[in-house]
C-alpha cells in the first residue's frame, strides 16, 4: 500500500499561452526532473532544480569518434575474411579511418 505521506489526491489546474508553455516544457526538460509535475512542486516548495545542458560541439565529436570505432570494428571482421591480395585494399581504408580518428581527436582537444 503506498505511503499516506505521498498520496497526491488535489490538483491545480494551469492554463498557459503556448510560449509559455513550450519555456517551462523547455525548463523541465533541462533539468533532472522527469516530469512536470516534479518540477512544479520543486519550484512551488523552493527544493533545488539541477539544470543539465549538453556541449553540442563535444557531443558531434564524439559521434564522430564513434563511428571511426565502428569503421575499424568492421574492418578488423573484413581483414580476418580475406585473401591476401585484398587485404592491402583494406588497409589503405583503415589508413584513412585513422586519419580520420586522428583529426576527431585533435577537435576534442581544441575543444577542452
């Protein structure tokens, strides 16, 4: 049986402009609260909101880092598949997924 405590049986009924709205919407989304009732009543009883954001330029980086890794995961399953004489066609590939990887690496260190 769930706690008296924390039983909610009253509500509030809100109306907002769609601007409105879409800020708070925007708010809530950028915290850690999972929804908009927990951020409502950390902002009517004054608990602490954590805002979270994320750096969209690291976030790219490392998307491309990933997908280097990926590359190279499927490349390494190609080299154990082939013959030798294809092999070198794989190789230069893998060369320019390094550079690859190599150039991501030297974003993110702009970056930091």
């Amino acid at each position: 049986m769930k706690n008296e405590k924390n039983l909610r049986t009253k509500r509030l009924l809100l109306y907002f402009t769609h601007e409105e709205f879409m800020k708070i919407k925007n708010r809530q989304q950028n915290s850690t609260c999972p929804n908009m009732g927990v951020y409502f009543r950390k902002l009517l009883f004054s608990n602490r909101i954590v805002s979270t954001y994320r750096n969209r330029s690291q976030d790219d980086i490392l998307h491309e880092v990933s997908q280097v890794r990926k590359n190279l995961e499927l490349l390494y399953v190609r080299i154990g598949q082939t013959e030798v004489e294809d092999t070198i066609g794989i190789l230069q590939i893998l060369r320019e997924e390094l550079f690859s990887l190599d150039s991501a690496v030297e974003k993110m260190l702009e970056v930091w």
